[in-house]
C-alpha cells in the first residue's frame, strides 16, 4: 500500500528545506522509513507473505544507501534524520 497523500505531505514538510523540496536525502529517508515500519507491521500479521518480505528488504537497502551518503555528505544531517526517525547506526 502506497501512503496516502496527507501522511506524505505531514512527512514531507516535517523534513523539507523549504516549501519546494520533496526530493532532498532526508525526505527520501522519511518517506523510506514510513514505508518500512508499514511493511513491518504488515508482515507481523501476515508471515507467508514474501513478495512483501521481499519489498521490505529492498527499501531497507535503499534507505542504508542513502543514510550512508548523507553520512558521507554531512554528518550533522545524518545525526538529525537518525535521531528524528529512530534509526539504528
């Protein structure tokens, strides 16, 4: 399931530079993380389900690349971002 467009437009200004930014690292992680604790649950209630298994292990790949730029970019940024989603190192 997709987010719905007023969770993702609360994540997006939560994380946004400005106004116009919904393309920055630290938009992508949140977007990232929101999908990946639904998946999460999802897959709590429904264990046979691995093509969403799957899908899960693929944004969880996405996300650590894109943590590791920000880390490589910025380290305060990827302090924030951790920090504010709860992400483990």
């Amino acid at each position: 399931m997709a987010l719905d467009t007023a969770k993702k437009q609360e994540i997006i200004s939560k994380f946004a530079k400005n106004e116009k930014d919904t393309g920055s690292t630290e938009v992508q992680v949140a977007l990232l993380t929101e999908r990946i604790t639904y998946l999460t649950e999802h897959l709590k209630t429904n264990k046979k389900d691995h093509s969403s298994r799957v899908g899960l292990l693929k944004l969880v790949g996405q996300r650590r690349r894109l943590m590791r730029y920000l880390k490589n970019v910025d380290i305060t940024r990827w302090h924030t971002v951790k920090d504010a989603l709860g992400i483990r190192n």
